[in-house]
C-alpha cells in the first residue's frame, strides 16, 4: 500500500469511530427518553461515555488524517468543500459538546435522584427530554452526516 492509501484507510477508521460513536450516543440517549426510573438514567447517560471515546479518537483521527489526505492527493486547504467540512467539524464539535454537558448536569441530577430513593421524577423527565439538549446533540449528528456526505461527493473538486 502506498502512503495515500494508509491515510485513506486511517481517516475512514477515524469517521466509522466518528460515526459510531454518534450513533451508539443517540441509541443510549433515545433509550434515556423512556426511563422514568433515575438509576436507569444514570446508567444509560453513564455509558454515554464510552461513546464518546470512540467520537474524540474517531474525531482526531477524521481530522488528522484528513487534512494530511487533502495535501496528498492535491487537494487545496481553501477548496469550498474543504473548508465547510471543517467549520462544520468545528460547529459539530461545539454542538455535540455543549449538548454533552447540558446532559452531564441532567445525569448529575438522576444520580442524586437514585441516592435518595430512586422514585420517578417530571423534574428529571423534563431534563431528559428537554429540547435544547436534544437540539443540540442531535443536530450535531445531522452535521456528521452532513460532513460526510461532503467527503464523499467532494463538491466542486
């Protein structure tokens, strides 16, 4: 294999790490939505996590190795699809984590629950379900998807 093709084959490790640790977040996240229970909350928030080992690896390799990519094959770093996926990474990126912490305090919040009885809460149903969280990490997702169909088509290019 030349050296184009181990960067290709890293950066696509790098977005599938992406992608699925997107899709595993949003899997656990939708499962949070029919909870009432805290400690179920906690639990599923908790593996949460795990994911978003798989989003920050899958984020750096993506990045790394995409932009060493756009070198390689002579692409230029002000191509117009270079450069929207990477406000769109960098917007993504903000999203998701802004999202990330607004569900860090609900899942604060469900453990405190959990400790002191566990019994169902509107309060805490609330959070889970509150629109703001749920915009701002889903529509992070929306703009991987977007991301990557940027990478594919290479608009322009």
């Amino acid at each position: 294999m030349d050296l184009y093709q181990w960067l290709l084959a890293l950066h696509v490790t790098g977005a599938f790490l992406l992608l699925g640790g997107g899709a595993i977040a949003a899997s656990l996240n939708l499962a949070a939505l029919g909870r009432d229970r805290p400690s179920d909350i906690v639990l599923l928030f908790g593996l949460i996590r795990f994911a978003v080992v798989s989003i920050v690896v899958g984020s750096l390799l993506a990045l790394v190795f995409g932009l060493w990519l756009v070198h390689e094959a002579g692409y230029g770093y002000g191509d117009g699809w270079v450069v929207a996926a990477l406000v769109l990474f960098v917007l993504g990126n903000a999203l998701g984590g802004i999202g990330g912490r607004r569900d860090d305090r609900t899942a604060a919040y469900a453990r405190e629950l959990a400790a002191a009885g566990d019994a169902p809460s509107t309060e805490l149903r609330a959070r889970v379900r509150d629109p703001v969280s749920l915009a701002l990490s889903y529509g992070s997702g929306l703009i991987l998807v977007a991301i990557l169909a940027l990478m594919i088509w290479k608009p322009g290019a």
